[in-house]
C-alpha cells in the first residue's frame, strides 16, 4: 500500500514541529508573568466545558476560536473564561449564557486567580465524583477490515463498552499541582455489571515543563480535530494510551515571514500499541499536530499519525529516511509504518447569525499525475456547520456533519488488525468504507439547563462486496443542576439496524437509558 504522500506532509510537518517547539519566539497570552509557564492538568475530555465554550464562542463572546486539538488544560481555559467574562460584560446577555458562565466561573476560580498573579495554591485534591446507571439492551456490531468493533448509541467513551442490560459505573478524578512545575491527574474508573467487574485507569499523568514546552507523561484522552460526532485522525473512541506528548504551554508565534500563521500551537506524542494484537506485536505509534489562528475567525491545523516498526518490522538506520521522505516496501512482510496525514479547519461568520463551518481532509494514499505529482487517491472527508443562533436569542442552536472513509481506511495490509487500540478505532468510530449523516438541536432554558435531540443515519460498507450495513439513530440527551454542585446527565434512545453484520434483510433494535450524576468538589 503506497503512502508516499501522506509521509511527505509527515515530513514537512516533522521539520515544522521539531523547529517550533524550541526555537520559535514565544509571546505570553496575558501578563501573567509571575505565573508564566505553570503547568495545570487537563480538562476531561467529556466535561460539559467543551460545550460550553462552543456555546459562548458561538454567541460571540470569544474573540479567537479555540483550537482542535483537545484536551484544553485549565489555565488554557481560564483564559477563555476571562475573555468570556469580559466581553459578556459589555453586552446584554441572554440568562442562560450568563448561568453558564457562573458555573465556569466558580469550577476554575483558582485558575482565574492564577491569572490575576495571584499565588497558586499547590495541593492535590478530589474535584469530581461521578455515578451513573446504564441500561443497554441489544449487540456490539464488528466492523470489517479491522478487528475492531461499533457499539450504536455509544461511542467516544475512551474504550468503554456496556454489557447487556444494566452497567454500574463510578469514577473519581483527582487532581492538582505538587507546585508550579509538576501537576498531576488521576481518575480510576469502576463498571459493574451481570457479566463483569472492570476496573481501569482512565487517566492517569503528571505534567512538568521545559520553559514553554510542556511534557506530560501517562494516559489521558486525546481529540484530534473540528468534528463533533466524530474526527478523522484522533479520538477518544478507543481507550487512552500510556505515552509521553509534548506541547507547547502558551500560544507561540513566528518571525518573519511566517508571521501571516498567527498564533501557533503544536503537540507531539509517542506511545506503544498493545502487545498481544494478531497482526504486530508492540508497533510504536506516534503524532504531529500543528494548530494556527491566522485570523480570530479561522483557525486551520496539519496533522499525522503513524503506526510503525513493531515485532519483526523494527526500522533500521535507513528505514528512517524511507519513512519521512515516502520510500514505500513493495511487500506486506517489508511493510514497517502505517501513516495517516493531512489538515483540518474552522471558519466563523459573525454577519451570519455566527455561522461556523468546519472541515477535515485527510489521506492514507497516493497516486501520481504525470507520474510526477504526488497526489491524495485515499482521502476520508468531514464537514461541519454550527449555528449558535438558530433563534435570535440563540436559545436553540443545530449542529449538522458530514462524514466519509472509504474502504482503504482504517486497515493495512502489514497492520492487519488496523488503527486500532484494545479493539476500538483509534480515529472516527463509524469505521472504514462509511458514511454518517448527524444532527443535532439544542434548546437551553433560563436556568443554564439543556435539552438535545439527536438525528443520525449510518452506513457501513457502502461499496464492494458487502452488503451495507444502516444505522438510523435518535436520542435525546438533557444537562440540568439538580442541587448545588451536582449535576444530572441523561438519555435514552435507539437504533434500527437494517443488514445487521452485512446480511440482507437481517433488522434489529438497539436501545440505550442513562442517568449519571457528578458532584463537583
């Protein structure tokens, strides 16, 4: 399998990072010198913030656009809050926005102090309890071409997959900064059910810093991407792997004639895949990414990752070269990397109600024109819009995506067992050879609570041999404060699944009811 392009923006991407990160100018975001470069940990990456922030980007109190690349750390978003607050100030907010902003404003309030150079105070602490019931009734569906499964209803829950029937599920995060330099994370995680006990670390780190750049060492779930239902590249679909990620702390910008790109943000990881896969034992896998707000209404990011060497494919000296400038093996048995490479973007249009409309283009292979010019033959697309204002207050608001792989994607012909960690797609659930069609309507009340009513078609192995497999789904979901502190998350939904596991006229249902509740500390 001929990769050759994907592998020249690797490159291209390798000598940007590996140049950015130490040697690019870097401008503070704020004046907080005294504090300047602390490190903090990482928001969840399934925390009501990330919605919220979405939501009062939206309405227009962010000046620039938060970046893809996911999970935000809490000083990084204490520094959206403050912006928030800043601009809600001169407006006439709607309540809900304004309740929102409360509930930011007291969960980061020492981040906020931290930003107004007050001295932080260094202790680690419990921040979150949370407990919730999950009745799931119907089967796990397996994917093909990659030894990977789909579960309908439920997806992006860091590896996570419910039994039949009733599941238990209890988890604690706690978390805090030993000092300025060194913050750590942990968040154990309980699922109980008929069949089963599972206990697991959901994620679990510690963060120092070298000047700007930020190392953190451990597991914590990554985003990669402008998606909602989905991203191409990077998920949290699959659980989170132990690695060591490196990025820079504060927004970095370039001299010179580079200058155009605006603020930069960039992140380099490496971890090592499972041992016991059928395909590689021990493949290595790594990631690149750079984010750049040329503008406070676009932002645009280069991305790729690779699978490469493992047991019995381990790279040698000249494999080095061949993997960054596309020498390619003419046979699985020489075949040592697997690679996925391309771009990303957002685009907002404040004169159009706030308008947001987002994309992603990658690619696993090539082809020539002219057999000269490298050129994307393998690409996966995802298109996005948001708008925060569907009603003049922005009391309702709709997502709609796009999605597509097609049938290279997700499997190799070396890495059998395909972009895959502990059986779950590492980037966009819906698998290889699909397309998914998503909306999403969300009306918030007065109080800052929130009800969503979500519409998804699905459809698997659209081409070749296969017969297709189609998920329609619906489900509403509801965000609400129930008491001071705790807060309540339910849903409850279905799916019909027409040509269930590629058999024609082979139909089923699947069903999903949760309540979760989390105290905050």
């Amino acid at each position: 399998m001929k990769q050759y392009w994907v592998k020249r923006i690797l490159l291209a991407f390798t000598i940007a990072s590996s140049t950015s990160l130490p040697l690019a100018h870097c401008e503070p975001t704020s004046e907080n010198t005294i504090n300047q470069y602390m490190v903090s940990p990482n928001v969840s990456l399934n925390s009501y913030v990330y919605d919220y922030l979405e939501k009062l980007d939206g309405l227009g109190y962010l000046d620039a656009m938060p970046t893809g690349s996911k999970p935000y750390t809490r000083l990084q978003t204490a520094t959206y809050i403050r912006q928030i607050s800043i601009n809600m100030d001169k407006s006439s907010a709607p309540q809900y926005a304004r309740q929102m902003l409360r509930e930011l404003t007291k969960d980061f309030n020492q981040e906020l102090s931290i930003l107004n150079q007050n001295k932080p105070t260094n202790k680690l602490s419990l921040k979150e309890v949370s407990l919730g019931e999950y009745y799931y009734r119907g089967d796990v569906l397996q994917h093909k071409r990659s030894k990977s499964y789909y579960q309908p209803l439920h997806i992006n829950d860091n590896g996570n997959t419910y039994a039949v029937h009733a599941n238990e599920v209890m988890s604690l995060r706690y978390e805090g900064n030993l000092n300025k330099d060194f913050a750590l994370s942990l968040t154990p995680q309980i699922i109980y059910n008929d069949s089963d006990t599972t206990y697991s670390m959901q994620s679990a780190y510690i963060k120092t810093h070298i000047n700007n750049v930020s190392v953190q060492v451990g597991k914590d779930p990554m985003w990669w991407g402008q998606g909602y239902r989905g991203s191409l590249l990077l998920t949290n679909n699959a659980a989170p792997q132990t690695s060591i990620k490196l990025t820079n702390l504060e927004p970095m910008k370039f001299n010179g004639f580079l200058s155009f790109l605006g603020q930069t943000n960039t992140t380099v990881f490496y971890s090592v895949l499972e041992s016991n896969r059928t395909d590689i034992k021990y493949p290595s896998f790594v990631g690149m990414r750079a984010d750049f707000t040329p503008t406070k209404h676009f932002s645009f990011a280069v991305a790729g990752t690779s699978m490469v060497g493992g047991q019995g494919h381990m790279l040698s000296a000249h494999d080095y070269l061949d993997l960054l400038t596309g020498k390619n093996a003419e046979s699985a048995n020489n075949d040592k990397w697997n690679s996925i490479a391309g771009a990303d973007f957002r685009w907002r249009l404040p004169k159009l109600n706030g308008l947001q409309i987002y994309g992603e283009l990658y690619g696993e292979d090539q082809s020539h024109i002219l057999e000269i010019v490298p050129f994307p033959s393998a690409t996966a697309e995802l298109i996005g819009l948001y708008l925060p204002r569907l009603t003049p207050s922005g009391s309702w608001d709709l997502h709609v995506e796009w999605a597509h792989t097609k049938p290279t994607w997700y499997n190799h012909w070396a890495y059998t067992d395909g972009y895959t960690y502990k059986g779950n797609i590492m980037g966009d659930a819906m698998g290889n050879n699909a397309n998914r069609y998503y909306a999403k309507f969300t009306h918030f009340t007065s109080n800052g609570s929130q009800f969503s009513l979500h519409l998804e078609h699905l459809s698997q192995q659209t081409s070749g041999s296969f017969t297709p497999q189609n998920i329609d789904s619906i489900w509403i979901s509801t965000r609400r404060k129930i008491q001071d502190d705790i807060f309540l998350d339910a849903s409850i939904g279905m799916s019909n699944i027409k040509n269930k596991n590629y058999k024609s006229g082979n139909s089923d249902k699947n069903y999903l009811v949760s309540t979760n509740f989390t105290k905050q500390f």
